[in-house]
C-alpha cells in the first residue's frame, strides 16, 4: 500500500534568516515550529499559532534598537515543522521531546512555537535529561497545575503540574486559577507571583528563585487580554509589553537560558496578524538578549 | 387566533452556575439577561451583549485569587431573557422595572446584563421605590445626560438624566459630552470625575458623595477603547482593568450595593469574545465583592 | 436649552449622481436612505444598510449592458437621510409615510433603501392615498404575515399583513413562515410563490395577479443565502441574480412600477461590500427598467 | 484531591424545544452534540459547530411548507453535550458508541451534530451492533478512505475506511480524493457519485445500492463552498441545496433511516452564522422527512 | 552606503511541490508569484493573493478525479517572487516582461499568479515576443478596456485595451462595462461573450475566435460574486465553477496554451481562504489539461 | 474620445461640518482625504483611511472637555478627495504639493488624512516653499529614513530621508528601524526620542529642537499596537493616548503649527472602525489646541 502520509512542510524561515542545512548547521538558535493543538480551548486555532508569528517575522528589522545590536548575528535559522501525532497527547509529547533532545544534542538553543501549550512537557523532559539543575520560568495568566482534565493527565491544564514533578518552576502573570491549583503552590511553595504583582523587589525575588540554569515557557495569554486579545483563554489585568520585557530582561542577565518557548497565539484576522508580529518581536528580542549573556560568559571565561 | 409570538428562551446560566427554580429560590444574586437594543448606536448589535458574556462566563474560575475566595458560594443564579417588547422605549423601561421590582421583592440582588443603557432607567425605577435614600454610581465615557433624542426623552444618550431626576448620581469615568451636559452637571452641583482624573483624593471624593444604598450602572465603553473596543460608542484615553476595579473595591468597601448592571457591550468576531470574557470576570468579581461586604455586615450586626 | 439633537446628516449620493436641489427637482427617482433599525433581528446591521448601498454605488457603471442604457439618464437623485424616530415603530411609519407621501406629491418615484422592513408600511400608506387601484409585489425569503410579534402589531415579521389589509400583495421566493401565515395565505387566497417555484407557468400568473400600478418590496433575503448572506434572516434554498431579475424584468415591462424598497441587508466586512454592491446593482438596473418602461408609455401616448 | 474536571454543560436545546427529562423520555428524535476536534484540519473551529448550530436553530419556524407539516410534532429533545475525551481519538469513538449506544438502547433516533468526523465512527459501531443489514450513505467532498494520516488509524481523512470495514457505504458528493483512495474504491466495488454527477438515472442506482436499514452521515463540505464556504477543508463544484434535499428526500422515500450525523461545521464570523442555520434547517427537514417514512410504515403495518 | 532593500522572499511552493534550482530546471510549468498592487481598486489586498494561493495550495490532492491523473507529474516547480518595483506601473510591466521573458527562453510555461492585473500586460509583451501568432482569451467581469485611468495608460482598468493593441483578443463573462468599452468592442470586432451569455453555440465561436497559441488572463471576478466574493472589484451575475471549467476545457482541448495567469484575488478572513482554495484548484486542473493537450500533440507527432 | 476618469467623488465632511464653498472660504482649517495607498505594506488598506475617520468623525461632540471648547467654532471644513496619481509616487508627491500649496495660498492650515506615509513629502515640499524656518516633529513607530526602497526613492519607508534633506525633523516614538537609519540620525545629530523614552525632561528637549514654525506628521501606528491596531506596520511597545497628547500639547502650547498630517491607519472590520474614531478624535482636539495657541498669540499681539 502506497504511503498516504502528507510529506512534511518546510515553513517559511523566521526573520527571513535562510534556512539551509548549512545555516542550520551554524547555526546557535533553532527556531522549532509545532503546530499542535488537540486538547480543548475556548477559542480555537492556536496551530495556526507558528505559520502567522513565522509569517509576522519577516517584518522584523534585525537591528533592535533597545539591544543595540544586529540579533541575527546571533545565528538563528529554523527547523521543518514538528508535524502533530494524533494518536494522543502522550503520543505527541515523546515526538517533541524526541525533537528537542536531537537539537540539545547538536548544541543547539531551541526556541520552540506552538501550538499549545502541551508541548512544553516534551520540551522540558528533554531538558531535563540534559541538565540535572533545570529551573523552569513559566509566564502565564493560568497557572496550569490542575492533575488530570478532560480524561487524561497531559493537556494544555495539566501541563506545568507534570513539568513541576520534574523540575522546580516559578510563575508571573498568574491572575485565574482553581482553589485546588492555589493550595497545590502553597503546599510546594512555589514562587507564583500573581498579576498585578505585590509591591515589593518581586522581581528580584524571581530571579533568585531560578536555579543558574534556566527554560522560560510563555504562554501569550500572559500579555494583558487588551494588549494581546489573540489567545486560546484570555485574561484581562494582566501585564503589558514593558512589564513581560523587564521580566525577561532581568531574568537573561543573571541566568544561563538554555531554550525556551512561546505557545497558544490563536491568531484571527487582522488583529491576530498584529498579535503574531507582536511575538515575533518578543522571541527576537530574547534570542538577543540571551545570545548577549552567553557572549559575555563567553568573554569572561577567555578573559 | 393563535399565539405567534415566539416563546421566552432559557438562556444558558451565568458562570455555568445551576438554574433551577430551587436554585433561584435560593440565591442571594439573580443574573437578569436584557437583550434590548431598540435605539440608535454607531456600532449596533448590544442585543447579543447578555448571550456572549453569558456564554464566555462558562471559561470563568470559581475562585478567585483577589478575593481569595470561591465567589459562587455567594449564592448566584440566572433569570430567563426579559423578551424585547418593541412598541417604544418607554413600555420596555416598564417592562424592565415589573421584572427587577419582582426580584426585589424576592429579595434578591438584582445583576442586569444589557443591552442598551436606556434599561437602567427601569431598573433605577424599581430600585427607588424600595430605596428611598437610594443613588447611583455611574461609570461611562458619555454623560448620557441629554434631554431628548431622536424623538424620545427615553434612550441612551438621555437615560441617566432620566434617572438623575429620580436620585443623586455621581458618575466617573466621563471624556465625551456636549456642553449643555456639562452645563447641566454644573448647575446640579453632580460630582463627576472626568478622565483622565485629577490629582488629588478624586476617589475619597466619590465614594464620599454617595449615599449608604448604591445602584451602579456600568457601560462597558467606561473602559478605555483600545482595551475594550467593542462597545457601541468606543472612546480612547478612559480607565483600564485596574483602574476601574479600584473605584469597584472602594465603593463596596463602603457602601450596600444593592444592584449593579453592565451594559452596551457590542460583541463582534474574536475580539468580541475577549470583551465579553472580561465584563463576565467583572461582573463576577463585583458580585463577590458586594457579597463579602454584606458578609462582614452581617457579621457586625450579630457580633 | 439648546436643541440637543444632531442635525441630519447629508448621506453621499447613489451612483456618485449630483444631487444638489437643483439636481434633485430635476430627477425622477429619489433615492431614500431610511437607516431604521429598532425591532429584533438575529443579525443585526440592517441600519447600516442604505450608507453600504450607497458607497458601493460609487462603483457602478453608469452603463448597463443589459439594457443597453446610461441609466442614469433617467434622472437619479438622492434624498437627506430620513432620521429614526426612537419612540416606537408606529411614531417611525408615520415618519415615513409623510417623507414619502412628499415626494410623491413631487411627482417623483421613491427608492426606498432600508433599514428593517416595518417601514415598507410607511411608504405603501402614502402609495395608498395617490393610488387607488395599488398592489404589492413582495419578494422574500419569509411572508411576514404575523398578527403580533414581540408586543407590537407593527414590526418586521408583521408588514405585509399590516400592508395586505391596505391593498393586494402578491409574493415570490417565500421559504420560511408559519402555520397561521400558511393559513392566511390559503383563506385570503393570495397568490404566494413559494421557492422553488412549482413547475409551470408561475411567473405569467404572478405578474396577471398584479394590478397595473405596482409598489415593489424587496427583502434582500429573498436571494438564496449563499448567495447574498449579509442579512438579518438568511434562508437557503431562494432564488439567484438571474431568478430575480427575471421576476423584476417581467414584472416591469407590463406594469407600471410608482416605487419599490429594499430593506434588510445587514452588511458586515468584506462580504458585507459584496452584498451591499449587489444590491445597488439591482437598483441602479431596476430603475433602468421602470423608466424605460415610463418611456415606452410616454411614447405610446405621443405616438 | 477534589475533583478538578469541569461539568458537563447543558446545551440550549435544538429548535428552542423543551428538553427536560420527561421530553427527553417523549422524544423520537435526540440530538446529540459532540463538540469534539483534535485531529487537524486546515480552518480549525469543528468544535463551535455543535453550539452555533443549535443557536442558529432557535430561528426555525416549526412549520416546514416543503413537507407541508410542524416537524416538532415528530418528538426532538436535545441530550446534554457529550464532552471531548482527549486522551487520544480511540478513546474519543468509545465514548461516542457507548452515548449513542445507549440513546439506541432506549429506542430513539439519534441525530448527531460534530463535531469532526471521526466520530462518525463511533455512531455506526453502536449502529452496526445493532442493526444487522446496516448500510452508510455518506455524502461529503472527500472520500476519507485513507488507511493511516498523521500516525493514527482514526481521524477525519481515515473515518469511512474504518466505517466501511463495518458495513456498506455509498458515497455522493465526491470531488476530491487520493489515488489509493480511488482505488479502493473500485477494487471495492463502492457505489460513489463523483460531483458533477454523471447523466442518467445515478440517483435511482445510489438509492438501490442501500440496504433496507440506514445511517447517513454528512459532512458539512459536501456542499459547494461558494454556497456553504464555513468548513474545515471547502471545495468548490459540489452540490447546492436542492441538489443534497433531492439525494436526501429520495433516500428518505424508500428507506428506513434510523440515525445520521451533520459533522465539520467550521463557523467564523456571520457568514458562519449562515452556515449553521442553513444546515440546522437541513437537520430539521430531514428529521420531518424520516418521521414521514416511519409514520406511513406504521400506518402501513397497521391499515 | 548599505544596501537598505529586503532582501527577496522564496514563497512556500505551489501543491507543496519542491522547487529547489533542480526541480525548477527539470520542470515544464513555473508558477510564478506576482504580488504587485500598486493601482487603486475598491477593496484592496491583492497583494496577498499569491501568498494565499500558495499556502491553500498545499490542501490539494494531487490527483485529479475530473482528468483521472496525478497532475503533479506535469512537472510544476514555483519561482521566486517577483518583488514590486514601485516607481511606476510602467517600470512593474517591464520588470514583468523581463521576468516572464526568461522563463520562457528556459522552455518553461508560465503561470502567473497576481497581483492586480496590470501585470497580465508585462506577460503579454513577453509572450508576444516569442509567439507571433498569439491570442488571449480574457475571462473577466470587466472589459478592462479603458484608455486612460487616473492619471496613466497602465492600470487594472485598462490593461486589456493594452493587451489589445498588441494581438487579438476574445473575452467571456463580461458583465460590467463603460459606454465607451463597449463601442471600442463593436468597432473593432473583438469577440466578447457578455455573461449571461447568449443562447446558442456562444462556447464554439469563442474558441473558433483564438488562433492556435493562445495566453489566457483569469480575472477572479469573473465568477459570481456570490460564489467567489474575495475580489476587488466583484459583480454579481457571473459563471460559476462548472461554466468557467467549460471554457478553460474547450479552450484547451483544441488549443496550445503557452501561458496563463490568475488574478485579482484579494483574500480576507475566513471567506478569503476558500475563495484562494477555489483559486488554487482552478489553476492546478488547468495546468493539467493543458500538459495532457501537450501530451497528446507530443503523441500524434511521434505517433 | 470621451473622458473616461471617474469623476472626483466629494467625501463626507469631517465633524458633519457644512463644507459648502462659502463654509471652505470662511473656514481656517481645511481637512483633505488622500487615498494614496500604492506602495507595499504589510497590512493593506491605507487608502480607506481617509474614508473611515471621517465617517467616525460624526460621532465626535463638538465640545471637548479638556480643551473646554467647542472647536468646531475654530473654522473646519472638508476639501474634495485628492484623487490618487497612478503612474508613479513622485507624480503623486508632485499633485499633494500642489493641492497643499494651494491651500496654504488662501490661508488655511491643512489637515491631511491619509493614505500612506508618502503622501507627507509633497505637504512638506508646500510648506517649505511657504515657511523658510519650518521644522518637522514626525511621531511615528518607524524612522522612516531609508535612502532607497523597492525601486524608488519616493515611499513610505524613505519618505522623512527626503523631508530631512528639505528641512529639521525632530522624531519620537520610535521603536523599530535598520541599523543604517539609526547611524543617519546619529550622523546628522537629528533629535529622537526612541519608545520608550529616557527618564528625564525629553519632551522638553523635544519642544526645545523644533523650529518655531512647526509642521507635524503623525503617523498612526506610532501608538502601540495593543492600542491602535489597524495600522499597516503595527509595532508593540509605544506610547498610549494620554503619552502622545502630552506630546501634542507641549508642542501646540510653544510652536505655531501651520499644519498636520495623520496617516497610515489601515482600518478593517469594527476594531478598524474603533481605531478610526480614536483618530478622528485625536484630530479634532489638536485643531482645536493649535486653534487656541493661534488666538492666545493673535490676542497678545493686539493686547
């Protein structure tokens, strides 16, 4: 029987860096699109979530002015697509990790587009078989510590319980979760720092909580519902694009950031174009700022 | 002759809360849906405002953080549709004030989901005749303060001026009116706070001018429009998310609330939904915070 | 006080055609924007529908190829925009059976663009009064033959009952009504085309059923819904382009046609333009066809 | 550790007919919604099918002038929504067989609203358990006879291969399928109507190629997506209202029909709002035109 | 001084086809993305129609039920984007002649996706070059046969009286044109089949009409707005699917057609995306019939 | 040969104001709608800018409360549309030039609405012409100074590069830009306040840069994104209402403006119409401060 299987897609390559197998050879940054969606959200379409904020990045200037720098000289080039398994969840968690850990493998930092946000567990058991003292950074307006949703304990609910039974995780933007999920960060004490934040060096706190190495997971609906409306489940009160930089300004200057994700944009018409480009802009940035700490290490050691 | 009039429709429960007959005799708030759009706005289509916060009040958290509290236990059920009667404004505002009359009569805390504004009149009137030293809080970018319209003394744009004749109303949140609306404010000494506010204790100020029984009466476009754009009369530089539940906590800290409505929300696609999501979490974080205050009341009486 | 209403405001002109008062005591027909929209439909907009017409008109070419005519050599002009009267529905018929009637005692033909369908009663109690010997021809999707509706005899889904105890109506493309407007039908022996029409010569029985002056109501749902789907009732399964103009061809090359409205398109985003343009095709070509049907009569008579 | 899963939500209830547990008992007639998507398609958005259908329905007039009867008559209730298990698709057709399943075992007809179309599989196994001589008409724009698609045998492009390993399909509508799946075709001798169908009697030979007992199961797509564009994967050429009512009345006529299933409704925006009144009005007929059959067997069997 | 230009895009690939320097060189057909929109239509974004048809392409089955054939082994490969030059529209159709030019120096055949349909007239040059004996055959709503349009020769609204000054050409669907245009069609006898077209043998005089190399320009307005309303400039009154396909068939079955493109798609929201579907289905059947038509020459000649 | 141009089409006047010839010869501010769009952007739609703040501009109150004024007494009137050149930008730079110049001649200040950025070099080239000691404020996402771009000299992207080298530009707000921009400005000591802006007296160094005679270019999409989405560039992280009217203010209170521009808005859908109505408003109350500076300024030199 012949073979019935779409071939894999090669998507459009972020920023419009090429994409070859050399580039991706030379490359430190691997863009990694996986446009997953299969357990149940309000308002649907987050696969479309890598194609728009892929798409979205070809607008991006690669200068950044706040950097100061050409951030594509970082070395970013992007993967084929992580076509989905449908098969189920678990199923498609071991596909992602399978695909991470071959990138950590070849010494590459991934920066992963979902899809929801699921994939994140695959992500961090790939980490974690590579770093022994991973902390996880998690921005979220939810904070996805439920045990078991819908029939199955690995869905975008349940995501940030399993990775927490990993590794150590710290949250902010967190404003909408279940009673049972507030007493499950008192019981663990975990760092949550709830949207809008206490008065108080709060960040600095964060940052402490954070082991030296570090995966940042970004779901979008952290962003304020007002400032970013395209997302599976939004939230309002939450942090606007200043308040989400600071956070991961603060966080890439103290910590090794060895891979991260931005997950659940659910773009819809013109607004959701202007919500992927908004992204785009973000995942750009921190590839920037994260390449600048590593060149300064990088210095330091050679110093 | 047969009856052709189509019959009430249930609409589905607010916060996807039972309710039963049982479930309304035994609630503290009734969530009223008032589906009325029969005047002229710039953007149409207020009349789906109660289905779409009804329907995204489903994704709602029972509890929640800021309250550190399950706000359900409050006690909240959902009355059916109050049917558009379509002879003239002034037999709805009739019909609106026999049905919020009933509920006060049964004791309940009546939470009116419009809808036009030209409701709250009915509801005001309801509200007064139980009330005598009752006044209202007013949050909306138009004064809505005219004194006829398109060939009625009873729309939107006149409502609160009908009402003001029946109590004192402050209002805050105020960036567009006509200059006989503002002359109208000076010569009745109301106090309004126009946005952005002045400096100083504008709050205090407010919350000082109403009396101990408050009806509040909020349309959605209060908020700024790039935070919530779909309204039927949108108006930039208003409050945001924090700024108006600020002014929220403060009064029901203070004062008995007893009866709030939320009105003039035109939801339209994807953005539409984001909206209606917000004013439900409004409408229930309001609902919890009434309650806590009666709560505490309730304490002191019998302490 | 100051008169706090606003001031009607100039609408732009059908088909881009001068409409200065000059120009409008020189035309023929007068195009009639009446934006009124205060009963229920699902989908709302239908306000917004004679502005959409309008603008979309700019596009025309003056040039019909059907016809083979510069149509607007029959003397185009458009009219203010006939403000809603918010008081109720009866006050808003009476408005427009006094703009109407003013414009036949101009001696002019009314194209009335609407707006929901109530005020077809307005025009056809001023067509009335001048024409004795008046009939209706109806294309719709629905035969809005309702005694009552939602606490008002005078709405949408009750016009043409309210119109057929003025004159004779006859009606095409109906796919959705009642038992009791079923039973009206069939004991007022109306002549009724259902869609899709019975085999046969249907449409030589519509136009004998008509008297030789003719008021022409059309509700945009009358097209299939796949076709035309910006209305505030689509139905499926209804006539096309060419179904309805044959009807409105046939139609007016046998009868004298004194006006005619279409109502009911509720126009939203791209799609919306689309139906909007449509509609204006259709008016622009049946004008063309009234007035060469007027011609050929005046010649006849000069002949 | 409480129970974290959300409740099961009421749906409001198909036509506006009361469906409380004594109607649910009366009933003939249960529709079913099964919001379920979490396989890929290219416009995502299945799992709003369910609701927007059964909103849009609230519209239908009770009385239908093609079958000249008030099809509510026929006994409809609506059962609760049968919630997305999301472990894993398999998982997902269990849980479908054994809701309808056990609405057979109480004697109703189930009408099934998707949903995508995999769970039409789970219908026709609880179908085929019991019904013996069971046979499938399967009206769609694609063949979905793929063996395998995206590492599962069990998903929308794979559906009526696991359905015709159960029992006979005839097929209508086709215009789009793979090689192997036209091979399979004729290598199973399938009775399949590509669209535009071909000349001569292909109506009377799809209708002969039936059993006695059958379950239809239209998808959405099988409309022409000029006509019908809010689907999953739309194609153009398809069939348009008449044409599917005429395969669907002929079908009715002769046979026995003891379920069907309307899948792969994708609604955005109000053109997706048309769509779901059209094919609500589509599953009301038809459930008329089944009654009909029943009614006159009966009268048959008893005459 | 840098260089400030972007740098060209590759596009994704028509049907998901590789197109790598080897697969271009090997290839019969190029699809050629031209996203140029540079004069003013009424609804704007074509620019964004090759993109949209690209990425809907990839929905495609590579078989073809209506040819019985896997088209793909046509040999189809996509070229880079040809990138707008913005100096003029003069300076957009040399650029267009230059690029068309060298595909078919290569042998290639080319298949043009626009853009607005000025750049049909850059093809034409090109084309005209190489094949003194060329037609076009013209399926459009409009005549497009102005002299002069705002302010220049060279625009969507004159480039067939362009195209015309160069070879002959024959039109069909025209349903929208100036007084003017249709003189110019009469005086010099060009071959225009106005939609609806006449009875009789309209198809055969059409075909009879081109020589035997022909170039054709679809215009996407030329089907029925209703059917494929995401266009500039829609009408409504036009072919459907099955009347276009007749054409292109005829055309094709008796003709050598040396070069196509599709144009004018200007793609928004949901609808945009089946309308770039419907568009990208067109193209890939005509590619196919036109290389079965080679074939078959190719056969006689070495028969 | 007839004149085939469409004719140009009067727009709507902006406020509703009268803007009879006798209104435009009396008034001191003249609106003029260009709807230029033909050189690429991301997001299109430029061209129906003009357009939509108009028609939103109805909804203004001629009294604004934090100017305390009615404006509309400051003299506005709406000029007939710029018609867009079509055969290349410099033609079109060259018309508004002209246009603008001849305004400036009957001693009005213009109010320009685009359209794109383009547009904003033939105003400057007027005012240049007219005021020798001009200087430019630009506020803007974009540095806009690009030597070259896509073929020309002449775009949105190079357009402040060609008003540099006529006169001083001073610019904020800016966020995005090449590497080339940012050595241009710092080689040419050009004043720019990058977003977000430094701590300290910026908007007085701001003010302090500008010439006396002051010339202002808004294009919108110097908001944030999350603000004011419908613009062609979008770009996250700017400044909201209150920042950019401080901006405003400070400079209308020490400068005498001679004219504005506001571009780029590229509204779709109801959150295009919100963003034009914020526009309209955003106009309206600059008119009205540069009004108040001109009467403070015409006072004293009488006082």
């Amino acid at each position: 029987m012949d073979c019935e299987e779409e071939s894999p897609q090669t998507a459009p390559a972020f920023a419009g860096l090429d994409s070859s197998a050399a580039d991706i050879e030379a490359a430190r940054f691997i863009v990694i699109p996986i446009p997953y969606e299969a357990t149940t959200e309000w308002l649907s379409g987050t696969r479309c979530g890598p194609d728009r904020i892929i798409q979205s990045s070809r607008l991006l200037e690669l200068y950044d002015h706040v950097l100061d720098a050409d951030i594509s000289k970082a070395g970013i080039a992007t993967a084929p697509v992580v076509e989905p398994v449908l098969s189920g969840p678990a199923d498609m968690v071991a596909e992602v990790k399978r695909e991470v850990g071959s990138w950590l493998h070849r010494g590459k930092t991934p920066v992963i587009l979902g899809g929801e946000h699921t994939i994140t567990l695959g992500a961090v058991q790939a980490m974690r078989e590579r770093y022994a003292s991973l902390s996880v950074l998690h921005l979220d307006a939810h904070a996805d510590l439920r045990d078991t949703y819908l029939g199955t304990r690995c869905s975008q609910a349940t995501v940030m319980r399993r990775v927490h039974e990993l590794c150590p995780v710290s949250q902010a933007g967190i404003r909408a979760l279940s009673l049972a999920e507030r007493r499950y960060i008192e019981e663990h004490h975990m760092v949550t720092v709830f949207w809008p934040p206490p008065d108080g060096a709060w960040l600095e706190g964060l940052v402490a909580s954070l082991s030296d190495t570090v995966y940042i997971s970004i779901d979008a609906d952290v962003f304020d519902s007002g400032f970013l409306p395209s997302v599976g489940t939004p939230e309002p009160g939450g942090p606007g694009w200043h308040d989400v930089w600071s956070i991961l300004r603060a966080v890439t200057s103290k910590k090794r950031v060895i891979g991260f994700d931005v997950v659940e944009l659910s773009p819809h018409g013109e607004v959701g174009d202007v919500c992927a480009y908004t992204l785009a802009r973000l995942v750009y940035r921190l590839i920037g700022s994260i390449h600048l700490y590593n060149e300064l290490q990088e210095a330091s050691r050679h110093g």
